[in-house]
C-alpha cells in the first residue's frame, strides 16, 4: 500500500511541476524581455536575468570616440560606435542600451579617454526605460484603461444576465424546440466571424454606437451570451432538482428560490463565464480599431503603439502592461470557483 | 400563494433593469458626439511664451501610416511637434495605425472627419485620392519655396493638382555585417557590387559557415520588392515575371538556393532585422528602414551600400510617403501651416535623420547631408534613386495588389522546393495569373 | 393563471437572447449563406463551392482544420481534466496552483505569438534555454517546421494558451459535484479510479459535453496562431483561408464570396461534428440516472 500511495504521490508531484514549469517559464521569460535593453535582446545565449549595468570601453582614436561595450558572448569588448557627436552618443545609449545620460555627463566622462588611454567604466542601464517609452508614445492610457473596464463590465453584465437565463430555461423547463434551441446557441460560434465582422459593424456604426463602450460590449457579447447559456445549463442541470423543490415546499417563490438557492450554487460557473466575458472584451483590439478608433480601449491603444515595431522588447512591455490587470482580476476570481459546497446536503 | 403576482414581479424587475441599461447606453452615447465635434481642448497656459490669447489652441489630428515604431513615434512627439506647437498655439495629436484605409472609409462613410492631416505611401496615393479622402494642396504648394524631386509626381498629382507633398522617400540597401568582408570574392568592392559578385560573396560565406544570407520571405509581405530590385537590375519590367531579364535574376537567386546560400529562417521574418542583429545573417539587400535600423543599432558592425547592379544598372523599388489634409477637415489653417511647417529644410532633416533614416526628397536638404550614420544611409538611398534604376509600385493597376505578392511567393517556394530552377513554361503560367490580375 | 404562466416562462426567459441574436447575428449570416449561392449576376449558383473545392490549398486546409481540431481536442480535454481533478483537492498551496494555471489565460492573443516566436526563433529563449543546460550544442532550427511537425507545434502553442479555459469549465462541474456520492463510492469499496471512471465522470457529462463541444467549435476554427506564427499559406486552415480572403487579397472580385462559400462549408463541418458527438454521447446518457 505504501509503495503505491509513494508512486500516486511522485506522479502528482511530478504532474505539479511540469505544469508550474511549462507556464512560469515562458511566462517569466517574457517578463524579463520586457526588460531587456535592444542590445540585449540579440545577445545569445542570453542571460536570464536581465543586466544592470553596461562594461564599456571608450578610446580616443581619429578625433573620434570609438565606444565598446563589452560582450558576454565574445568575452571581449566590442566596437559598436564611432562618432565624436554628443547628440548621437547620447541618442545611441538611451536607444540602443537603455542609459539615461545628459550631453554633459557624457562630455565629462568621455573626455578623460582623450589623454591616449582607453577608458574603462560602467553605466547603469535604466530597467524601466521601455515601460517609460511606451507611456511617452501612448498618452491617452488612463482615459483607455477606465474604457476597458467599461466595455468588460458590460460585457460581463449583458452576457450573464440573458446568457443565465436562457441556461436556466434550457436546464429546468421542457418546452418545445427545446433540444434544439440549446444546439441552435451554439451554432453562433459555429460561424466564423472573421467573415461577416465588417456587415456586423457597419450595422452598429449607423445606429451611432460607433466609439462607445456599449457599443463594444454588444460585440463581445454575442459570442459569450450564447457561452454563457450554454455553461449554465450543465451547471443548472447538475445542481439538484430536489434542492428547489425542497425550498417551494418550505413556501419560497420560483423567484425566491432562484436567487437564494439556485443562483448561489451556480456561482463557480457564473464566475467562469464572467471570466471568459472579461477576457474577451479585455483582451480584444482589432473591433475596437474598427468601431472605437476615437475611444480607445487600452488593449487598442497598445497595438497601435507597437502595432508592426520589430522592436521585442518593447511589445513585450506592452503586453505586460496590458496583462497585469487581467492577471489581478484572475486572482481576486480564482477564490470563486474554488468555493466548495460540501455543506449542503440531500 | 400569490404565483402570479410573483411573476408580475419578475417581469417588472427585468423591465427596470433594461432600462437602466438602456439609460447607461443613451448616456454614453450622448457623450461623444459631443467629444468628436468639439476637437478643441482648453489647455492649462503651460506654453507660457504667448501672450494672452484669447481663442484656445485648436487640436489638430494627424493620422499616419509611417514612424510606425515605437521609437519614431517618440521622436516626432518629443522633437517635432513641439516646435510647432509652441509656435502656432496647436496642440497635435499623432496617430499611427496599420490600415488608415478602413478608418479612411468609415470617415467618408460617415462624413464624420476627426483626422485632419493623413501621410499616404506612394502605393497607396491613387486610392485615396480616387475615393476623394484628401483635398488639393494646389496653394501651399505654390506658397512654397522648396524643390521637391519630381520621382513621385505621377503618385502625388491627379491632373493638374497636387494632392500630396512627397516627405520621405525609401530604396532597397545592401547591409553587410563587417564579418562578411572576407569572403568578398576576388577584386570585389562592397560599394560597387554587381548580382553576380552578391551570389558568389554569398556561396563563399555558405561554403565556410553555412547560409549566411537574409532573404526575408514570409508570405505577402516582401518578396515581390526584393524580385523586383533584382530584375530591374537586369532590365525586367516590374512586375513582370517571365521577361528575359527577370529569368536572369531569378538564376541568380536559383543559384544562392542550389548552394544553400540563403538562410532556411527567413521564411518566418518579414525583414532581416532578427538575422542580422543576431548574426545569424551577414547579409541582406532590403528596404532601407530596416536597414537603418540594424545600422544604427551598432554602426561600426555593418557597412551600408548602395543596390547591387546588373547588367542594367542598380535596381530598385522605390516608394515615398506624402503628407495630405483630408477631404472633411475642420482645420484647414491649421493643417496648411503644419504641412509648410513639416517640409522646412531643418525640419524634414531632422525627421529624416531621427526616424527611419529615410531620404527626403527636397532638394535644400539633400544638400545639407553630413557623415553621420543615419546621413550616410540617406546618401546611399539617394545614390540608388538618382542613378539606379527604379520604379513604383504599380498597386492601382492591379485588382488586388496582395495577389500580386502571392503569385511571387510561389514562384519563389517552388523555386525553393525544387533546389534552384525554374522552368520556363512555369513561370509563364504564372505570368498568365499575373496578367489576369490586372485591371 | 400560474398554469399560464408556467408555460409562457421558459420562452420569457430566452426572448431576450434570442431577441439579441436575430438582432446581430441572425442577419449578416443569413446573408452570407444566400451570398455564397449566388452568382454576380444574382442568380442561384454552386460555382464558388466548386471553386473553393479546387483550389490547390483546400484539401490542406480541411486536413488541417480536421487533424488539429481531433488531436488537440483529445490532448486538451485529458490534460485539462487531470488539472481539474488535481486543483479540485484540498491541499496547501492549491489556491496558488490554481491561479498559476490560470495565467496563459490573461495573455492576450498578440502577446502569445511574439512570446513564441521569440522562443522558437533560432536565437530565442528555448534554445537559449537548451544550450545553457547543454542538451544541444547548436540551435535548432523549430521555425522551420513543415507539414505535419508544423501543425503539432501549432497544437502545443494552442494547447498553452487553451487549456486553463478547458479546466475552469471542467473545475467549476466538479465543485458542484456533491462529494457524498464519492464517498458512497470509496465506502462501497471502489478504488479512487473506480469511482471517478464510474461515478464522477457520469455525473460531470453534461459539463464534460460543453467543454469538449466548445472545444472543437473553436479548434475547427483555427487560424489566427498559424498566421502570426508562420505566415498566410504555410500551413493552412479553413478559417485561415477566409482570413486571406478578407484581409490578404480582399479587392478581388471574388474574394467576398469566397470568404463566404469557406464560412458555410466551416459552419456545415462544425455542425456535424457537434450533431455525431451529441449523438455518441446520448447513447450512453441513458444508463445514467441517478
């Protein structure tokens, strides 16, 4: 017994690990990218966590400045510039190593290598210089996050309001057409909406709901009300009959019941749906370029900003930013589903 | 039991939940209607140079399909704009987005304009001003006093007027990552390559270390340019496929792909920038953005050069971007000043010189050009416009300009999957569907 | 009055959705499944379906779409199905766990393809990875994937970023599951395998049905990862297709209704996948009444 209780228990140890692995990895990697100055992000075999600081070698050579840095890669410094142009120096370290200097600075401390011996010294490279650039290009993100929040709230409230009663319909009552109504839901994810996503916007741009968050929700929504309907009624059919009839014998109302007794058992799946809702509006950019081009959302007005940029690092910011608050709605959801109703008994 | 009057109830409750809803909605919308008329932002008296004017800066709208990096477009806000903010009491705001077409339509559609100033690729051109999305410029343009190079006149004029000022103007360059010199074939001068040196630099590179050459070829995007460099060099009219001339440089390529000269990756890049920067690549001939780009990441790295030649001279594509003002503005003065204001000689220098390192196409400008990094990718540009062999990109003369692309990438796939060559009945089958494609 | 009533709620109940759906939905499809049987001249006409199925990447793309669709649907479920049982325990930690399996779920749809592809590219962070741990010495090369490796890298890249959508589906079923059937189960004498084979996955059909019927409507539907990964054409979908239709080559004459004519034979498909796999599933619903 114990051997085998010891191979359940490696195997689920194992099981965890691999899971924690395959998603914190990539995860974490992407976060450091978003950290990563341009030079860093092609050096390779790269360092997992990202630099600090820069080695750099400045010679006087030519009545130029010839400016190394030096490279893990060849261990040895590497010849990237040569220029004696303040204004370009300055450009290239903020550029391309993410250091924040002033003309001055760099007149100082370059002119020592002028006496004929290289100079050797160390700059420290500013991590959140991408973050900073990004909040440079985009300057509307406060207005945009308050919007996303706005279209994700109506989103979640449109979807789950009809989407939750049609699943009750579907899950408690027996009417005609019923078999068919549940498929014939489903059937408007069957369509793909790439094809008609332009007649479906046009449609809503002449009812003048172009640039407003509702108008956005109402999008979203038609994908999710029909998810949400289709969740709710396994999870309405799974909750127990008996448990309503029970609360109708005691006096309560259909209503009553509903909101008391079958509502609250519902809620992981409720919370679910809310949380492919909000992801959904959230996440989306390309109908908000289309129908809200002059309202953004935040996840529209990070691609715009880094849109076709080859510039990983950057993007990678971007989306970080963009993720963060996905990722704190999450957390505060997950205690949710994990609620677990073992009190209530048969 | 009162059943019934529970379901009243209910019903009562659904009812006043829609219309709060419903109330939400009409608020919302209420909102911005009034938002998109009334651009005009009072702004806190942070320009502080102007004495007290009594108007409020008007808010002028750009929308752009160019600067669309992250770093251009912090360079226009933060070294541009402000210069002629202060100066004419505007605030601007910058837009830049993919596909201007779609926001262009619904803008006619609706006849709602909140863009005010639109920059237009040369490709492009033709569209809009079929579709009447910008205005003539007729009278700025002979306020003006600067000289612009006539190369772009068919794309930027319409009969006798001009719709756009050309502001930037970009080739195909050749980058070379400076651990490729060595294996230049005998007598061969990197500013002065021919195709065929090109091809046999990229063999001895493949022969020693193994496909060393960025040809960037993912799908739709631009092989039918780099093709067309290469033909024009040997006297193939662009886009045909099956001319003589574009036989020729397809052999060449034929023979980069027989040696495996030409880096298997680059059918999942849209530009050579990942390659080189990474040293995976040491060479490429591609737009000059890109270029740019990996030039001035490390400029002691790379030596920049002009397009290789044929037989026909140095060939290239070649596009512009154009700034216009759009047919429904609501501020034309505003929009003039800043169009005269974007083509200054020390403005369109300093745009050239901090974003792509395109070349501006006026003449005051070119003369001032240094030594500078970005300076010499411009000249190298210029050298190519003026002296090679170049041509448009005749977008308008097909029904869709995308399969134009897509015949090109299976000419090249199936160049690709078959070691090299091409033959001939092939490629005057693809011919036909170009041919088919044309209006 | 309330026999009335009762008869009238369900359909009170659905009005609004269905109210909602002919609104916004019902009508461009409508339109798009007349459009794709006419011909420019408006007459009725089968002429683009025989197109479509002639074009030379058809057949790809239907293998693909179906291919991907039956492999990650089964690798997606089981794995999903294994975390929610895991994540359903009680142990410490198990919160964490939990929303740790939730994260590939925030990560918008953009910033999942430049997460792969700067981890598949030669000098991306996968190799990086390997040669630090020296298990390769040079880096592979996983972007050039052809034909069936291609699609298996797009059915891992998929499964990432799916599977905590499969499992909340799954977890929030089995929250609801009352544990005393379980117990009854163990108290009987079943073994832990006996009793989730025999009694929890019965109980959990309906839920298991959704997840795996939603699964396959949006896995037929694949498209989007193929083209930021790989391009237009390299490894086709049906949907993909229609995507090249609308946003590639959208100015040729026929490429609406090409776009259409896919979108009908994409819809039919997903139909009739979800039609047989309710069929396959009612046959042995029957023996479970609890």
């Amino acid at each position: 017994m114990n051997q085998r209780s010891l191979i359940a228990k490696t195997v689920f140890y194992l099981f965890i690990a691999t899971m924690i692995i395959a998603i914190l990895v990539p995860f974490f990697l992407f976060l450091s990218t978003s950290v990563y100055s341009e030079y860093e992000v092609y050096e390779f075999p790269r360092k997992f966590i990202p630099r600090t600081s820069f080695d750099l070698k400045i010679d006087w050579v030519d009545d130029k400045y010839d400016f190394s840095v030096f490279s893990r890669e060849m261990d040895d410094y590497e010849l990237l510039i040569q220029t004696d142009d303040l204004d370009k120096l300055r450009r290239f370290l903020k550029r391309n190593l993410s250091v924040q200097k002033t003309n001055e600075e760099i007149d100082r401390d370059f002119s020592i290598s002028k006496n004929g011996e290289p100079l050797y010294l160390t700059y420290k490279k500013d991590l959140l210089y991408n973050y900073k650039t990004f909040f440079s290009i985009t300057n509307k993100a406060g207005k945009a996050v308050v919007n996303s929040v706005i279209a994700a709230g109506w989103t979640i409230l449109i979807s789950l309001f009809f989407g939750s009663l049609a699943g009750y319909a579907i899950a408690r009552y027996k009417f005609k057409g019923r078999e068919q109504l549940s498929l014939i839901l489903l059937v408007v994810r069957m369509f793909p909406a790439v094809a008609i996503a332009i007649p479906m916007l046009v449609y809503l741009l002449k009812m003048n709901f172009d640039n407003t968050m509702i108008g956005l929700a109402i999008v979203y929504s038609v994908g999710n009300i029909a998810l949400t309907a289709w969740i709710t009624s396994s999870i309405f059919s799974g909750i127990n009959v008996e448990l309503e009839e029970a609360s109708y014998v005691f006096g309560a109302t259909k209503l009553q019941t509903f909101i008391k007794i079958t509502l609250p058992l519902a809620v992981p799946g409720l919370i679910a749906c809310s949380m492919y809702a909000f992801l959904a509006a959230w996440n989306d950019s390309i109908t908000a370029l289309i129908l809200s081009n002059n309202n953004p959302t935040l996840s529209l007005v990070i691609y715009k900003a880094i849109g076709s940029s080859s510039a990983i690092q950057l993007s990678a910011a971007g989306a970080v930013i963009l993720i963060m608050p996905a990722l704190v709605f999450t957390f505060i959801i997950k205690n949710y589903i994990n609620q677990l109703w073992g009190e209530v008994k048969l | 039991m009162y059943k019934g009057g529970k379901m009243k109830k209910f019903l009562v409750m659904l009812l006043v939940l829609s219309l709060v809803m419903a109330s939400f909605a009409g608020c919302a919308k209420k909102e911005e209607p009034v938002k998109a008329e009334e651009p005009a932002k009072v702004e806190e008296p942070a320009k502080a140079e102007e004495p007290a004017k009594v108007e409020e800066p008007k808010t002028l709208k750009i929308t752009s399909g160019l600067w669309s990096r992250p770093e251009e477009q912090q360079f226009i806000r933060e070294e541009i704009l402000p210069g002629f903010e202060n100066e004419f009491n505007v605030k601007v705001e910058l837009e830049v987005i993919d596909n201007i077409e779609k926001v262009m339509e619904a803008q006619k559609a609706s006849d709602k304009w909140t863009t005010d100033v639109v920059m237009t690729h040369s490709g492009k051109m033709p569209l809009y001003i079929e579709n009447e999305y910008v205005q003539p410029l007729n009278d700025i343009k002979d306020s003006l006093d600067v000289s612009f190079m006539d190369a772009f006149e068919s794309a930027t004029t319409e009969g006798n007027n001009t719709y756009y000022l050309p502001i930037s103007a970009d080739v195909y360059l050749l980058i070379a990552n400076k651990k490729a010199l060595p294996y230049l074939p005998d007598g061969a001068d990197v500013t002065k390559l021919t195709w065929d040196q090109y091809k046999d630099w990229a063999i001895n590179m493949a022969k020693d270390v193994g496909p060393k050459v960025s040809f960037p070829l993912m799908p739709v995007k631009a092989t039918v340019y780099q093709m067309g460099g290469l033909g024009l060099s040997y006297g193939s009219e662009f886009p045909m496929i099956n001319s003589a001339g574009m036989v020729d440089a397809w052999g060449v390529v034929g023979e980069m792909v027989k040696n495996n000269a030409i880096l298997e990756t680059s059918f999942n890049y849209s530009d050579p920038i990942e390659q080189m920067k990474s040293s995976e690549a040491w060479l490429s001939f591609y737009h000059m953005v890109p270029v740019g780009d990996i030039y001035s990441s490390a400029p002691a790295k790379y030596v920049v050069a002009a397009a290789p030649a044929g037989p026909n001279g140095n060939g290239s594509i070649a596009g512009a971007w154009g700034v216009g003002i759009t047919a429904g503005t609501k501020n034309k003065e505003a929009a003039d000043e800043f169009i005269k204001y974007l083509v200054r000689p020390e403005v369109l220098y300093q745009v050239a010189a901090g974003t792509g390192g395109f070349i501006p196409p006026v003449e005051e400008v070119i003369a001032q050009l240094g030594e500078e990094p970005k300076d010499i990718i411009m000249k190298k540009g210029l050298d190519t416009l003026q002296n090679g062999v170049v041509s448009g990109v005749p977008g308008s003369d097909y029904t869709d300009w995308g399969a134009v692309k897509s015949v090109y990438d299976t000419v090249f796939k199936t160049m690709w999957d078959n070691n090299g060559s091409l033959d001939q009945s092939f490629l005057d089958e693809q011919q036909k569907a170009l041919e088919a494609l044309e209006k | 009055m309330k026999n009335k009533f009762r008869k009238w709620t369900p359909y009170f109940l659905l009005t609004p959705a269905l109210l909602y759906y002919l609104f916004f939905w019902i009508r461009p499809v409508f339109n798009a499944f007349i459009g794709s049987m006419t011909d420019f001249d408006g007459s009725f006409s089968l002429r683009f379906f025989i197109e479509v199925f002639k074009e030379p990447m058809f057949s790809a793309a239907f293998r693909n779409s179906v291919l991907f669709a039956l492999i990650s649907v089964l690798l997606q479920f089981s794995i999903a199905f294994m975390m929610a049982l895991l994540l359903n325990k009680k142990f410490k930690g198990v919160n964490l766990l939990l929303f740790i399996a939730l994260i590939p779920m925030a990560v918008p749809p953009a910033a999942v393809a430049i997460l792969w592809k700067t981890g598949f590219s030669t000098f991306g962070w996968l190799n990086n990875i390997l040669i630090t741990l020296h298990i390769i010495k040079t880096p592979i090369l996983w972007m050039t994937a052809q034909g069936f490796n291609a699609l298996l890298f797009l059915i891992l890249i998929d499964t990432w970023t799916v599977l905590p959508s499969v499992m909340i589906i799954l977890l929030a079923g089995l929250q609801n599951l009352n544990k005393e059937y379980e117990e009854a189960g163990l108290i009987f004498g079943a073994t832990k395998w006996q009793v989730t084979k025999d009694i929890v996955m019965p109980i959990l059909k309906p839920t298991i049905i959704t997840a795996v019927i939603l699964r396959m409507i949006a896995a037929i539907q694949v498209w989007m990862i193929s083209v930021m990964m790989f391009g237009y054409g390299r490894v086709p979908f049906l949907v993909e297709r229609i995507a090249y239709y609308t946003d590639v080559v959208p100015m040729l004459d026929e490429s609406y209704k090409m776009s259409l004519t896919y979108s009908v034979i994409v819809t039919v498909i997903v139909m009739l996948s979800v039609v047989l796999y309710l069929r396959a599933s009612k046959k042995s619903k029957k023996e479970v009444e609890i």
